[in-house]
C-alpha cells in the first residue's frame, strides 16, 4: 500500500467537526462509526436522517423546516427535499452583525480593505433596499459583471435577501461571451465596474458595460462601482448610476423573504460547447446544505478561520467561496494577476493575512513550481493548514511539490465538482490521510462511484463518475427548459436515474477518488472549463476561414488549446492571420480561450449528420482508438490528424 504523504494525529482528528458529528450520530442513532468509510455508508444509506442532522447541526435560520426532509427518494431527477421548509440563503450569511472581519479586500494595486460583518450587514440592506426600490421581487434576476471585490458580495447578498437570482461574469469576459449568458436571462439590474487590473495593466470597461446596457432591454438600472478611478464619467452607459448614489438611503434592517428550499438562488452557466451555454438554476436551500458541510465538514472551517480562494466572479469557485460566511469565516478576496506585481504576491498575501484555508487551482501550483518559488521557506504560513486545489486533476508532482516546498504538516485537498452542481462529488477530509495523486474522498451525503460503460460499478478502473442516489444541490433545472428535456439530457441520458456529468475518474483502494479528466469535448487548459462552440462563432467571423475544430492537448502536465482551421482556396494560414484569430477570440472571449496553436488541415471529420467530432480528433492526437469511425461520413479525414509535427513543438 502506497505510504500517506500527510496524516492528521489523533488529537487533530478528535478536535475535526466530522468527528464530532461522528461521535453524535453513534449517541442519537445507536451506530458505532469508527472511520470515514464507515460514515459515509452511513451518510448514502440514511439520506434522510443524515441532512436533517446537519440542518440542526449547522442552526439552519429558518422560519420553518417542516416535517418532511426527502419526498420521492428513488426519483432521479424529481427528488424533492425539504419540501415545507421556508428560508433565506442571505440570512445564513449575515447571521453575524458584529466587529468580526467578514471580509478582507486585497488586489495586485496593493490595495487593502477590511469589512467587519456590521458594516457588511448595513452595506447589504442599502443595497436590498435600492433594488426593492428599482422594482426587483422574489425571481427577478440582478446580473452582475464584476471583479472579485466586495461589491459582488454585498450585490449577491442583496439580491438573495429580496428572494431575487443572482448572476455573475467577470470582467474580462468581451461583450458576446457577456451577451450569451445574460442575454439569456434578462435581468432587471445589472452591477457593473468600471474596470479591472492585469498584470499591471489597467482595463477601462465602461464601452463594454454601455454595449451590454444597450443590447438587454430588460435592465432598468446599470450600478457602477469605482474599481479604477475613484468616481468615473458614466455619461455614455445607458440607465447607470453610480453605487455610491444608489445605496444613498437610510436602510439599516433587511426584511429577509423566507422562501422555499427550492427557491432559486443562482444562474451559473455551462461551458457552452454545443451552443450557447446553457443556464444552469441552483437552489437557495440545496446550496446552503452543501456548502455547509463541505466547509466545516470536509474543511473544518469555522468562526476563527481565515478563508480564501484564488477565482473570478466567472467561476463556481467565488460561489462556494462566499458561503464561508455561513460558518462565521473572514474570507480573504483578491483580483488581479496571482503574480502581480511579484512571483509570490498571493503567498505573501496569506502570510500577512493569516490564511488558515487557502485555495487555488492545480495550474497555479504547477507554475509556482515551475518559478522555483518556495514560499514555505520565504515567508510565514505557519497559520496555513489546508491548501486546496480544484479546477483540473492536480499532478502527482504537485502533491510532491506542496509537501517539499509549501508546508509538511498539511492537509492537501485535491477536490473536484462542477458548475453543475456548485460544489464537489470529491474532496478533502481532516480525519483521513492524504495519498499522493489522490482526491482523499466521496462527499459526505453523496452516492458517488464509478461505472463502466454498461453501468457497472468498477473499483481500481477508470469510467464515469455517477452519483447513484439524490442530493440537496442538484441544480433545479435550466433556465428556458420548461419541459426539462436538456436538464434530463445533460445528466441523465447516460444511465437513465443515474447522474453523470462527463467526468472520467477512479476509485482507489484507500476510498479516494482520483479524476481523469474529462470525458467529454470540454477544453480545460489551466484547470478553467471552455467550451469549444464559444471559440467557434469567433474564429469562423474572420475572412478565409471556412471552418474550424478545437480541441484540448495534454502538454506539460496541463492542457493546452488547439485549433484546427479549414481554409478557403488559396487563402493562406499566415502569421498574420493567426494573429488576427487570436485577436478576435480574445477580443469576444477571454484571453484563456486563445489557441496555443493554430494548425491548417484540408478537411475536418464530421458524423453523418453533419457534426463534427472533436473527441474522435483528440483521440488521434493522443494516439488512442476511435471507437465510432461508422458513425463518420469521411472517417478518411482523421488521417490528417496523425503525427502532425507542430503538435510535438
């Protein structure tokens, strides 16, 4: 057996709050639970009885939890949980009103603010007060194209305490990618900035937010806060008034709606590979549930905890980050570059700050190591007690690197989830090892396992990560989808009452979980999720190019975009004409959508029905059979694909 690289002593175990919800479910259920393997059985076997003991345990506010906690518990989907239950997800987060930090609010300008949990209680009611006042009621939504700041938490919160659904991009998204998702969505305000830092670089935003305003007839007001300049013209943005004027009111209380459990609280978005990205709806209770327990569960969060997570607002990652406030948690919020204005800014930001949690993505651990960057040796994370990674499979080197060069005497939590349930399927636990490679474990609550492609279940084989049984954060369905005919092809068309999201994973011997990547097209270069079609209705705007394929290379232990474009006769794929692809799909994506490279091919293979098939050509490049060459009308165009020496460069 592969030896741990960390293990919790005893007395860490004992002090964990899963091993004192251990310790209460043997007192109130006669059970004599002895490790985690054993409460999670426990946790899928009685679903009932597990998530009505995390209600109490975490003092759920609430005006009502009702009787009944799961109706219909073999309907996947259909399932309903705590169906009498009427609450607020804002007021969970706010059920502190005190001088403790809430939030502290640092950037790469250097610079540094502290909200205490009164000031963000006031800060939220002015803002719920303005919106009530601008019209929005229970299932309005308010949309909001902002940088991790306090103005999308405070602009959240607000919209959730009037029962109202909130939306977010962040700002380096151009105006289609903006359009795509809230265009879908009509929102009834939208909270804006006037721009954002990169790298150094200032990025005025005020035309694209004045492009957005015109193009969605639904908004009655554009609030713009002060991100760069300190009061900017907004002369040009149709409807706008700026933040500090709009929360110019006396409100001091806010009159939380108790709504039901079900009730939306979130519109996230898919990656958009087949089309626009499709709006996925998640719940207000659901969401509550389960951010719960994976913090003061599977992290151990609680009120004297420092909490941050390197993310955009683009990213599912800010949503579970901004629950951490319904533990009682300081989190730590940072925009901007990880390595701006130094290599090390956000290591010397945790040490200053005190970061107890630090998350981030397996990419940026990957290019710490590559800047030769030790920060367990140059700078103070002895408050440091858990580092998690999420967005892409973290390396085997990269648990080697964080034990060698970040902290020894750390739990190292590799976890994986997805937009599409806002949370994860496998995390970390404080009362379990960590095995190098590994994701230490299944979600509490969660009947996570693997199935082979006839759906069987498999262990020490790779397949399809399913989850066989309900759970509170299934999304409630799609935005636009009144019939759920997508929601029920998105997750259930594989193996009809089981959920399946495209991940290809494993289960280990020690009850870890490790992930494969993908098993669908979805790209994922730098552990962010892209969707190929939103590269697509770009590249294929510029002159001469006829049509395009884009897939996901694995290189350096990452993944890097590729694209592939047809040519019309005797236009020639130039530099100049990669430049010009390059522009427009940064210009009207982000720059994470840019092909690292940008290779011409005389024909791309598509199905009989006229699709083209980016797995059959990935599976070429990586050298690995294409099961399906019937199901192509010029199965002959894959042959093109083989060996091309600009993919070993």
């Amino acid at each position: 057996m592969t030896t741990p690289l960390w293990e919790p002593s005893t007395t860490a175990v004992q002090s964990t709050q899963m091993y004192a919800l251990m310790q209460r479910i043997d007192r109130e259920h006669g059970t004599s639970l002895t490790d985690y393997e054993a409460l999670h059985a426990w946790s899928v076997e009685h679903l009932d009885a597990f998530w009505e003991l995390l209600w109490d345990e975490f003092d759920i506010v609430a005006e009502r939890r009702g009787d009944d906690v799961l109706v219909r518990p073999d309907a996947m989907p259909g399932a309903r949980w705590f169906p009498q239950a009427r609450l607020n997800y804002a007021a969970n987060m706010l059920h502190r009103r005190d001088e403790h930090p809430a939030l502290i609010v640092r950037d790469e300008r250097l610079r540094r603010r502290v909200i205490s949990y009164a000031e963000l209680y006031d800060n939220v009611a002015r803002l719920a007060h303005a919106l009530k006042a601008s019209g929005v009621t229970e299932g309005d939504r308010v949309a909001g194209f902002v940088p991790n700041s306090e103005h999308a938490i405070i602009a959240l919160l607000a919209s959730a305490s009037l029962g109202a659904v909130w939306s977010s991009c962040s700002p380096e998204f151009g105006f289609n990618g903006v359009l795509d998702r809230f265009g879908q969505i009509a929102p009834k305000v939208l909270i804006a900035t006037d721009g954002y830092t990169w790298n150094g670089k200032a990025i005025d935003t005020r035309e694209r937010v004045a492009d957005i305003a015109n193009a969605i007839d639904s908004l009655k007001h554009v609030v713009v806060f002060p991100f760069l300049e300190d009061a900017p013209a907004l002369d040009d943005i149709p409807r706008a008034i700026a933040w500090a004027d709009y929360l110019d009111n006396d409100a001091s209380e806010i009159d939380f709606q108790a709504l039901p459990f079900e009730h939306p609280l979130y519109i996230l978005y898919s990656s958009g590979t087949t089309g626009v990205p499709k709006c996925i709806i998640h719940s207000a209770g659901g969401t509550l549930l389960q951010h719960l327990k994976e913090h003061r569960l599977h992290t151990d969060i609680d009120a004297d905890d420092i909490f941050f997570y390197y993310t955009t607002c683009g990213w599912m990652m800010w949503n579970w980050l901004v629950s951490g406030l319904g533990s009682g948690a300081t989190l730590l919020l940072y925009d901007g570059s990880p390595f701006a204005p130094h290599p090390d800014t956000l290591w010397q930001i945790a040490s200053n700050e005190g970061v107890t949690v630090f998350g981030t993505s397996a990419k940026y651990l990957s290019a710490c190591e590559k800047e030769g960057l030790a920060p367990g040796k140059q700078v103070d994370l002895s408050s440091l007690r858990a580092l998690l990674s999420t967005g892409s499979a973290l390396p085997h080197e990269s648990f080697d690197y964080v034990y060698d060069e970040i902290k020894r005497d750390l739990m190292l939590a590799s976890i994986s989830g997805g937009t599409d349930i806002v949370s994860c399927f496998a995390l970390g636990c404080p009362i379990r090892p960590v095995y190098r490679g590994e994701l230490q474990c299944r979600g509490l609550g969660m009947a996570v396992d693997v199935f082979d492609d006839y759906g069987q279940s498999v262990t020490g084989n790779k397949g399809e990560l399913v989850c066989k049984r309900p759970f509170p954060c299934m999304p409630t369905g799609f935005w636009n989808d009144p019939d759920g005919e997508r929601y029920r092809e998105a997750y259930f068309s594989t193996f009809p009452g089981i959920w399946a999201h495209g991940d290809y994973a494993e289960l280990t011997p020690h009850g870890g979980v490790i992930i494969h990547g993908r098993s669908d097209a979805v790209l994922n270069p730098g552990g962010v999720r892209i969707g190929t079609a939103e590269i697509y209705r770009q590249v294929e705007k510029v002159d001469g190019v006829l049509e395009s394929l884009c897939i996901g290379q694995a290189w350096q232990n990452d993944v890097r975009v590729v694209l592939f474009v047809r040519m019309r006769p005797h236009v020639a794929l130039d530099e100049a004409k990669r430049d010009e692809i390059r522009r427009m799909v940064r210009l009207h994506t982000t720059p994470r959508h840019v092909p690292a490279k940008i290779i011409a091919v005389e024909d791309i293979p598509r199905t009989l029905s006229g699709k083209i098939v980016e797995i059959a050509v990935r599976n070429v490049v990586h050298g690995e059979p294409v099961k399906n060459r019937d199901a192509l009308a010029n199965p002959e165009a894959l042959e093109l694909f083989v060996d091309l020496p600009a993919l070993a460069e």
